[in-house]
C-alpha cells in the first residue's frame, strides 16, 4: 500500500509566501510579534485556512485556531502548530515551518478525502520569540496556565506600548478564554535549530523532550592594581581566575555526558583599562541536561570546580541562580508514534532532545505533546541565513501528517 | 662622622601645603595639567624656591628648571625632579614626592652651608600624567627630542582648548628653548606605586631601571551559534579559547623569570547573550620585562601556547603588537651613588626595577639617570587613598639628598 503523502511544493510555496510579509534586509524575516507584518501573516494563514474549510478561533492572548471537524463531535482534538513572529533578523522556517506543515496535512487530509475521528486543529501561538515583549512563549504560556493574563496585558515593548493594546489594535485580542481544555495531543513540527541531525545524515528528529535550563549570574571579585608594579605572584586577577573557571567550566561538562551543554555568553570586565589588573569580571552561565538531576549534578561539579579556582587564587565567587526551567519529557506515545510514522515512510530518523525552548515545553504540561525536528544548514537560526531544502520540509510535513493521521484516528 | 639630614619635617608640610591646592574629595589630590590648580601648584613651588635662593627658568613646554649655583660656574648641573600634575582621583605623593624631595635637598644644602661644586637644578615636568592632554610624560618627552614641540602645541583637551593656548593662559609658555642640555646626572624619587617594597620590608628601592613595555590588541573569532542547540563537541566557542589563552599567559609568564608581569585588562565579547555561543573576543595585553631580549623571548612564548589553543581549538587568532617601550637601564655609576647613600644613613634596601613609566625613562636617553623608590600602603596609587608615611618621605629625601652630595662634588 502506498501511503498518502503532502504536497511538498504547496508546502514550500506556502513557506516562500509567507515569508515575503515582513520581508529581512538579507533572506530573512522580520515579523515582531503584533507588528502590523504579524497582522498581516495571521490575515494570510487564516485565508488559508478558511480555504481549507477550517473554522477560525482566537482566544485572549491572540493565538489562534483553525479547526478541520471530526466525525465524533464530542472528541478531544489533535492539535499541531507553533509559531509565526520572528526574530528582528530572523529566518522564513523557525516557528513558520510547523504552523503551515500542520496546515498542509490538513490540506492533505482534504486531498485524499480523509475524514479523521477526532478534530484536527492548527495553533498559532503570540510571541513566541520574546523579542519585542517579554518574556518568550508567551501565548501558549497564559493558555497553559504558566503566565497569567493580566500580567501579560500590562507588558510594555521599548516604545511603552502595551501588549493588550497592540493585541486589539491588530485585531487578535480573541473571545475565547484563554485557558488549558482537553486536548488529546500537541504536536509541534519545528526546524532542529542545531547541527546534529545535518551532521549525523538525518531526516527526522524523534523529539523525546526538552532540556532542563538553569541559568546563572556569576561576579567574581579580586584586585585592582597596576599592570606594571604588581608582581605576578601578589596579583588576584579575577580575570585570570574567570579564565580559568570558564575552561573547567567547559571540561567538566563535555567529562559529564555527550548531551550536556554549558554557555558563558554574557562576559564584562571592570574597568577593563589595557593597564590595570581588573577588580571585577561579570559573566553569565547556561546550563542544560535533559534530565534535572543530572542538571542539578552537573550544577553541583561546575560550582566544585569554579570555588576550587576561587579559593586557590584569593578571589571572592558568586554564582547565583536566577532562572530554572525543568526538563520537559515528551509523552512516550506520541513520541512512538513520531517514531512509526517517519519509519513507515522509509525516512532516516533518531531521537533527539531539544536544547531550545518551543511552545511544545508548555503544552506537555496540560496534554500528551511531543515534536519533530528537520535539520537546517549548518545548525543555523535566529539569523537571516537560516535555510532548509524544499525537500527537507516536505519530509517534516509528512511525518507530522502521518502522525496526526495516527493519533486523531478514523 | 654623623651625616647631614634633610628637615624630615618641613619636608612633610610642605608635601601637605602642596596637597591644599587642587584637593580631591576623598583625601587626594586633583591637580590636572595646565589648569588654574596646576598654576597654583607651580606657583607655590616657585616661591618656596626661590625663598632658598633658587634662579626660575622655564622652558617652551612650561617645564621649570629651579637652579641653585655651584662653585664652578661651568660645571654642568645634577638635576632632580619629578612633575606636580595629577590624576583626576590622583594621590598627594605621586611626582609630587619627587619634586619636593628634591627641593627639600636644596633647603638642607642652604642648612647645612654646603657648597657643591655643579649647580643643583629641580626639574618640574610638564603634565606627566598624560590625563588631560595626552601623551603622558609630555614636559620630559618634549625636552629630551622624544616628541616635537609643533605636534604637542596642536594638542586639545576634551573641552576642545589647545595646550599652548593652556600654557600660554596659566603663564607658564618659558622663553627656554625645550630641548637637551648638557646635564651630569638625573635624579628622580618616587613612590614605588607597587607592593614590593613594603612586602620586603624595605625602606629605599635602588632602581636599575624601567621595564620595557610591549602592548598588543588580540583578537579571537569563533562561531557564533546556540547555547541550547550545539554539542560541546562541534562548538568553535572562542570566550572558551580565550579563557585557555588568558590562564596559559599567566602560567608562561610566572615560569618565565620572577621579574616578568603580563595583563590581559581590556575584554569584550561579541555578541555577549545569555543563551548564545560568542562569535568574537577582543582583548588587550600588557606585556613588561627588565630587558629586551627576555620581553622578546617572553611574548614569543606567549604567541606560541596562544598560537596551540587557537589551533587545537580551530580558532582564528590575531595578535597584534601596538607599542614598544623598550627597557631602560639606568646609568651603574648613578645607580650604585643611590645604593651607597642608603647603605652610608643605615636604611634597608634593594635593587628593584619599575614596572611603571616616568619622567627619567626620557631623561636617560640624554643624561646619566637614576631612581629612588619609597614604598607607599599596599602599593596603591593613582587613587586618593594613595599613602605613605612622613618616615618614608623623609628616608627618601635623605637618600636623594645624599646622591645629590656626590654626584655634585665639593
């Protein structure tokens, strides 16, 4: 038997058209969350979706859902989607690729005549970048319960313009509440943001949860004084010292696991002048693991070997922990059948945690969820240059829609 | 025989009077070069000269040369001095020191009746803190050839106003050519500005020389990507690299010889986020060593263990060098009359090199040249909380009193 299939170049047709609405200054897009060029790419997706004999809701907070009927009124719907606003110079795929794949196998679903059990709905999440208001994932974490509205409503972007506000403004401040109700599964097609599935010759990535996150500000204290008069044996030099932890730093997390990942991003030196020895460094730490506990270990071996440092060279460490988002493990049989679908279509496929946060991470907290993943060149995103094969995306189109076609059943 | 003394005391109200003009708010001094404050302190310096009998002259660069006669009225002069500018937040001793010991020198010669058979100059340098107008050491640069009087006369402040406007206002734009003279020798006390000194418990620092001094601008480029999504295992994560690179210098630097210091002071990252791997690092470094040959010989092995981590790390590595102050020997006869003036009063001493620039590295490209150092608290300076006690002053001037007497002849 052959299986039905999407339709790859409506598909990446859908991608292109989407992407000329708030068009980047290098490939890219730039689709800030309720910008008039998001205005205008939810208008496109719901014409679309109409098209499609879809019925359209918006709840509170914006997001949106385009709902293709089951033949049991009374059963919980299949849900898939993600996100259309981008980065300020954001790529065409991250976020788009999983709303207009899941409105392709509903597309697809009408092509072959398919009637499904159970209601197949497309999500489109608000701000799920964070970029214009804080914090990210904003939409599926009010619906979800995580946030709550009114604090959301009262954000403000750079200009002082309040979310609620520019929610009405273009359109999207919804009737619905915006709250969790049955959902039998989430389903979330996303870009892999990373190199691995590129690297390793993958077409699909059976995603099996997300990473635990703890972030943390570091200040490191020692001894300001003079480049030329200080011996090398009286100094405290923090940043000798950061230099130090940030290589143990590094060491201790690729000894831990193969799948562990720690980031200093954010490094400062005070007064950073070329001839004086700095009294001060400032960096940030990010840590992730797909397993708290092993986060929480490898939070503990960091700590070891950074006061270890600290305390040999005479300097004052603290390292606080100022953000903590737990490991997200997707529900075991939605991943399956992720896993059966990509098998069945004869597609190379491995598990694969995300290391990035997507709106998946909130829904798996009110419903079964789970992802797919295709690889993008070169592991690049939040970047103009992000790119993806018209072949790549067709094969995440069509796990998605064998996945969906599976759990929202006939 | 009991040896003649300096006036320990009159010395210190002197140091104190001085400290009145251009107070700081925090027990120090601000004194900049070329302003109303710097025009009172030379001012004061004057009367008090001339009070002991010195003749004013001032040179094209406003450097004041304070001449006490000698008995041969051919006899070329040992001159001492330091400069009377400070830091914005500068301390009460810093040059300062050098040019009241020096006068206090003379007032002791007036005490004692001693006639010398040279004349007995004290130099007052034009701005050698280099806050204002930049370069620093300006008044020696100018009168030892190192710099061209039209190119320093162009200089501006930040308020715009031109330095010979400046000289020209505060009445000190001499008639004295800027330029080198026959001189016998120069002297020049000082705070050591570093802990050396008072961590060996040492009352005088016989200096041997100045370090040579070599700066470089480095850069360090990696790949950009991010901290969630990218295995430690294919991250080019160059703040990684840099903290290898930073912790290597060190350790080359402490195994090199013990008189050898290095500082990596200035420090960015690009683009410095939380949740992403750095492109780019840029830092300075600050590289110093008695000699030349061994300056050379430290940075070859620093560029080397740089050169292995960026390599090992795949990497791109720039290390440019920006500066070259080679190393100043100081003159052997001038040298030892310092050693055996504090070894003749009784003082704890040692051979101690400055790590720091001052106005005798120029002055030993035209004269044979010397140092005093006295230790100051903690090695601070360049701060108000800059210190040192009236024992220590005193110490100081006995010995330059003393070098003075010798090398000046009877």
């Amino acid at each position: 038997m052959t299986e039905p299939r999407t339709n790859g170049k409506r598909l990446w047709q859908s991608l292109e058209e989407m992407a000329k609405i708030g068009p980047g200054v290098a490939g890219g897009s730039r689709r800030l969350a309720l910008t008039d060029e998001d205005k205008a790419g939810r208008d496109l997706f719901c014409d679309w979706a109409r098209e499609a004999g879809c019925e359209i809701s918006v709840d509170a907070i914006g997001n949106i859902f385009a709902r293709r009927p089951g033949s049991d009124a009374d059963a919980e719907p299949v849900m898939a989607g993600s996100h259309l606003d981008t980065q300020p110079t954001g790529g065409k795929f991250d976020g788009v690729f999983g709303v207009l794949s899941a409105l392709e196998a509903v597309r697809s679903l009408n092509d072959h005549g398919i009637a499904t059990r159970r209601p197949v709905e497309v999500a489109v999440w608000t701000n799920e970048e964070g970029s214009r208001y804080q914090p990210a994932m904003m939409g599926s974490g009010v619906f979800t319960g995580e946030m709550k509205l009114e604090d959301i409503y009262g954000m403000t972007d750079a200009a002082g313009l309040r979310l609620e506000d520019e929610l009405e403004r273009i359109g999207y401040k919804g009737g619905l509440p915006a709250a969790p109700r049955p959902i039998h599964a989430y389903l979330e097609a996303h870009i892999e943001q990373g190199p691995v599935l590129e690297a390793d010759g993958k077409e699909i990535g059976i995603v099996t949860g997300i990473q635990g996150i703890k972030w943390f500000k570091g200040v490191l204290g020692g001894f300001n004084a003079h480049a030329g008069t200080t011996p090398m044996e009286v100094r405290r030099d923090p940043l000798v010292g950061a230099g130090r932890m940030i290589d143990a730093i590094d060491r201790v997390t690729r000894a831990f696991r193969p799948d562990a990942v720690s980031t200093v991003g954010e490094f400062s030196v005070e007064p950073g002048s070329i001839n004086v020895i700095n009294a001060e460094v400032r960096f940030s730490l990010d840590l992730r693991c797909p397993e708290d506990a092993a986060l929480i270990e490898l939070e503990g071996k960091v700590r070891a070997a950074c006061e270890e440092i600290a305390g040999e060279m005479g300097l004052a460490l603290s390292l606080e922990e100022i953000w903590f988002s737990p490991a997200t493990a997707f529900t075991p049989n939605v991943v399956d059948a992720v896993e059966q679908s990509a098998l069945k279509l004869g597609y190379s496929a491995r598990r694969i945690v995300s290391g990035a946060g997507h709106d998946a991470r909130y829904l798996a907290d009110i419903c079964p969820s789970g992802m797919i993943f295709i690889p993008c060149k070169d592991g690049v995103s939040h970047n103009e240059a992000e790119h993806i094969e018209p072949e790549q995306a067709e094969a995440g189109a069509n796990v998605l829609f064998h996945t969906i076609l599976t759990l929202a059943g006939n």
